[in-house]
C-alpha cells in the first residue's frame, strides 16, 4: 500500500520532476527547460530533449565519486531557465538502504488505513484539480499570450498559487495534513516564507463525526479501567463543544453533579495519522534518493521531527501530564488565586480520552483586563524560565478570563522545549533589549542558532534595527516596551506571523538559522504583545512593578531568568 501511495506521489509530482530529478540540461545546455519545452508542444524540442536524454543521461546507480559541487537547491524556489548541476549519483548499496528503509516503515502501517488513506487521497487530488487547477488552465487557454514570458509565469505561480494550492489540498485531505500545514505556519525556520504566509490560514475546522461513534470511544476508552459511561457520567451531551481533526470535544456531567469536558480522538484518527506520516517519511526519502541535493534541505528529517510532534498530541495522557504539571507549577508559586488551568481526572483519561474540569469564562481579550492581562503575562514568563516546557500555543481561544476573576489556560497539546543554552541565550536577549542594544541582540542570537559562517555582528545588529522599527519598536517583538503595539484590527494570526517572518528572513539573511522552539516562543511572546495591545495600552511592563519583566535578578529557584530591566 505505501508502494502504491509512492508511486501515485511520483505521478502528481510529474510535472515537477525536471526540478526535483537529473536533468540533461544540466549536462548539455540548451535554449530552454524540459519545463518549458512541456508548456509549449514543439515536435522539434520533443525529440531533441528524447534524443539528448538517452544519449547523454547517465545510469542512476553508480559510484558516489562525483568531482562537480553543484549549488545548492530547493524544490520551492521559483522556476529558472538555468537548472541546477547534476547531482552525484547513487550507489546500489544506497538503494538498498532505501528499500530497507521503506519496509520498515511499510510494516509498521495499518493495510487498512493505507487503503483508506490513499481513496480519500484520491478524492482530496481531484477534488483541487477540479476546483482549483482546471480553472486555472482554462485562463491559459483563453489567453495564449501569458505563456509568452514563461520564466515570469511559473514565477509568479510558485510564490502565489502554489502555496495556496498546496493549502486547499491539505485541507481536503484533513486529519494528518491539516496539523502538518499548521506546522509549517509555526515553523518560519524551516519553511519558505510564502508557505509559512499562506499555510498560517490552514484551518482545522472538520465536520463533527456522529456521536454514535464517539460514544463508542468512550466506552473503549473507560473499559480500560474497568469503567462503563453509565457509571461514570449522569449525561453527556450529544451536540460537540468543538470538532477538529483529531478530536471533537464535548461536555458531560459526573454522577456527583460536577460539569466536565470530555476530549475525545475521534475513532481511526490514530492509524490514519500514523499511515499519513508513514507516507510522508518515505516521500521524503525517496526525494532525497531521487535527488541528493534534496538532502541539503533534510526532508526525511524534517518529516520526523513532525511525526514526533503530532505523535504526542495523538497522546491525551500526555497532555493530561501537561496540564497536571502547570497546576502543580502554579501550586508552588502560589498563583493559583490568579491563574489556573482545568482540574485533570486521570482516573478517567487515556491516550483517546481527556477528562476535565470544565472552565466557565470568555477569550481574555474579550472579557479581560489590565490586572489580568498582566497575571497572564507573569505566570507564563515564569513557566518559560522554570519549568522543562512552555505553553506554545497560547492565542487568544487558549487563554480564558473566567467568572471567578482568575485567567484560565487551556489546551497543552503544543508545548515547546528550550535548551539551557538557548534559555541562557535568552536572557542576554532580553537584556540587550531593554538596553537597545542591537549589536548585543545580534550576539545573543548568534549563540542560539547554526551559523553558516561567520556572522556580522554589526551588520546583523543594523539590520535588526531596521526591522524591529519596521514593527514598531521593541515591544512589537519582545514584548516588552510600551509603545509600538500590535494592532488589535485585521487577521490576528496572519499578522503575528509576518512579524515573526520578518525576524527569521533578517536573522537568515545573515547565514543563521534559528532552532524552532526559539520561533514558537518568539510567536507566544507576539500573542502577549498582541493582549497588551487591546487590554493595556498604556502599561509599560519593563517599569511597572506589577510586572515579572520589570524586577531585577538574574537567578530565580535555580533557573535561569530573563533580565530585562
């Protein structure tokens, strides 16, 4: 079954295969791509390129010995009547790698759920083609002369329609593919920036599965422990609070009156999740085989750092442990009379089944305050300075001002993890920030990211500068300052995340790459910024006592601090 997705990959991607292959061009120059010799029928160019290709293409296994370095490639860089340089080519010991690779991969993978995945892949493809792509050639068709400059054309359609091609697929394919599309919008470090852009409205709104189904979940899941829902629940309600791809939520009541939430994975998510990402991991490797230069941008790599990360959401223990962990962090403080987070019964929660105290509020920037805003801002600044994790998703639905005055947080699917080196890289940030110090910012991101050289400081600073007043001073970066605030009009998210790509596009400018963790708080921290925008205006948080930010100190519990003052 992933042989048979595999090989349906290899026949969408064949108009792509020029970029992503060897190409003839490489070795024997002519007056245009195999791209654009397919764009404009020519019997001449046709049996020219035919003639060029058995004659001059090389066998694909051979020794690795290769004395050409060819220049770097991306598969998202626009179209180039220049193609890249032939890339070594592969070993038959190499081949053999990949097919073991692929096995192993193949029989950790549901027959069933493969079979599933690739119909609904199917219906996904055709489903775009038909909306999206015929009409699309029918304009083409319609007006010959923009086929003139084809160099402008496949421009033009890799930076805008690609992406959003891409996007709607992934949304018709649903499950898997809409968490990897919202986790190319929250990895500007590894993403090109029209995809980061474009993929920042991938929505995860999915048709509510019948409660008939659900309720059999339940029943699976409380059978673990010896339980019956009848004997759990006085009622739970039919009609779901929420629904998306991986799970729908609902509300339901304990036999001792108590109001809960039910999280519940909605029944074969897990198999197709798992048949999903099989599938991605060998697309990945089979790119890469295809093309070595592909390595460059470590796709298999990257599709395995997304599988770990939605492999743990697919985990509701873990995130039970998640929420049970920044309950008792907030114990330890005594900050629970002003922020909380929903009571975990772990007695009645499994890996398909969350069971919690139901929070009765509105979205803080709804119905909050100054007061609250600012005991929201502390306690997550202190999670990020002392606890192993940080909230990493906390927008405005995942922060709650609640009836009883405190500020709930909510859903810890998505927590980030930073390094002690990259934490300490953090308070030197913060430092330099509140000194306006860009050349010390320049360094302090220089020491939490892979440099591909030696980096700039100067120039690095300077163009820090220049982006950080673009947004509107300090505070629409870090948070910090008073002035300068997000506004509070227009797309929230798509905003936060074309801040967020300005700082990645300057920091790569100047050959560094940022870890993604820096970018998901870094993206946190622009949600905070967008709070204080709506609730506290005024309120200068690098001098208002009230603030975590304004106090002195470096050293707090043991655990480093972030010193902005």
């Amino acid at each position: 079954m992933l042989l048979l997705q595999l090989l349906l990959l290899l026949q969408l991607l064949a108009p792509a295969l020029p970029f992503l292959l060897p190409s003839p061009c490489a070795r024997s120059p002519c007056a245009r791509s195999p791209c654009a010799r397919s764009l404009v029928p020519s019997s001449t160019s046709s049996s020219t390129s035919s003639s060029t290709s058995s004659s001059t293409s090389p066998p694909l296994f051979s020794s690795r010995s290769s004395t050409s370095s060819p220049p770097p490639f991306s598969p998202f860089s626009p179209f180039s009547p220049s193609p890249p340089a032939a890339p070594p080519r592969r070993s038959p010991a190499e081949f053999q790698q990949l097919v073991s690779d692929l096995s192993e991969v193949a029989r950790s993978t549901s027959p069933r759920a493969g079979l599933s995945r690739t119909l609904s892949g199917l219906r996904a493809v055709s489903s775009t083609v038909q909306t999206n792509i015929l009409p699309l050639l029918a304009d083409l068709r319609n007006d010959p002369a923009s086929l003139s400059n084809l160099a402008d054309l496949s421009s033009d359609l890799s930076s805008k329609t690609y992406p959003a091609l891409l996007r709607r697929l992934f949304e018709n394919l649903g499950g898997t593919y809409v968490k990897l599309g919202q986790f190319i919008a929250s990895s500007p470090t590894l993403f090109p920036r029209e995809y980061v852009d474009e993929f920042t409205g991938c929505l995860d709104k999915t048709p509510p599965v019948p409660f008939r189904q659900i309720h059999e979940v339940i029943v699976e899941e409380l059978a673990k422990s010896g339980r019956t829902p009848a004997a759990t629940f006085r009622e739970i309600d039919p009609v779901p609070l929420a629904s998306a791809s991986v799970a729908q939520v609902h509300t339901a009541t304990l036999l001792d009156g108590t109001p809960v939430v039910l999280k519940v994975q909605k029944p074969g998510v897990d198999q197709s999740l798992q048949a999903d990402l099989a599938f991605i991991y060998s697309a990945g490797k089979l790119l890469e085989f295809l093309n070595p230069e592909l390595e460059k941008l470590s796709l298999a790599g990257v599709a395995e750092d997304i599988r770990a990360s939605m492999l743990d959401e697919l985990d509701f223990v873990k995130e039970s442990r998640n929420v049970m962990e920044f309950r008792t962090f907030l114990e330890s403080r005594g900050l629970t009379s002003e922020v909380t987070a929903p009571e975990v019964y772990p007695d009645l929660t499994s890996e398909k089944l969350l069971v919690m105290e139901k929070l009765v509020g509105v979205s803080l920037v709804e119905g909050g305050d100054e007061q609250r805003i600012i005991s929201a801002l502390n306690v997550w600044t202190m999670s990020v300075t002392s606890m192993p994790w940080f909230h990493a998703d906390v927008h405005g639905g995942n922060l709650l001002a609640l009836s009883d005055g405190r500020v709930g947080f909510i859903d810890f699917g998505i927590v980030g993890r930073i390094s002690p080196a990259v934490l300490t890289a953090v308070g030197e940030l913060g430092g330099a920030l509140a000194a306006q110090d860009y050349r010390g910012m320049a360094a302090a991101l220089s020491k939490m990211g892979a440099a591909s050289a030696d980096v700039d400081l100067d120039k690095f600073g300077a163009d820090l500068e220049r982006v950080l007043q673009n947004i509107g001073g300090l505070g629409g970066v870090a948070g910090l300052a008073g002035a300068g605030r997000i506004s509070g009009d227009g797309d929230e998210e798509r905003e936060i995340v074309n801040y967020l790509l300005d700082i990645v596009q300057v920091t790569e400018s100047n050959g560094l790459r940022l870890p993604r963790e820096f970018a998901l708080l870094v993206k946190q921290v622009l949600y905070f910024d967008r709070f204080l925008s709506v609730l506290a205006p005024d309120l200068d948080v690098m001098q208002d006592e009230r603030t975590v930010l304004s106090q002195k100190g470096g050293q707090e519990g043991g655990n480093v601090v972030i010193d902005v003052d």
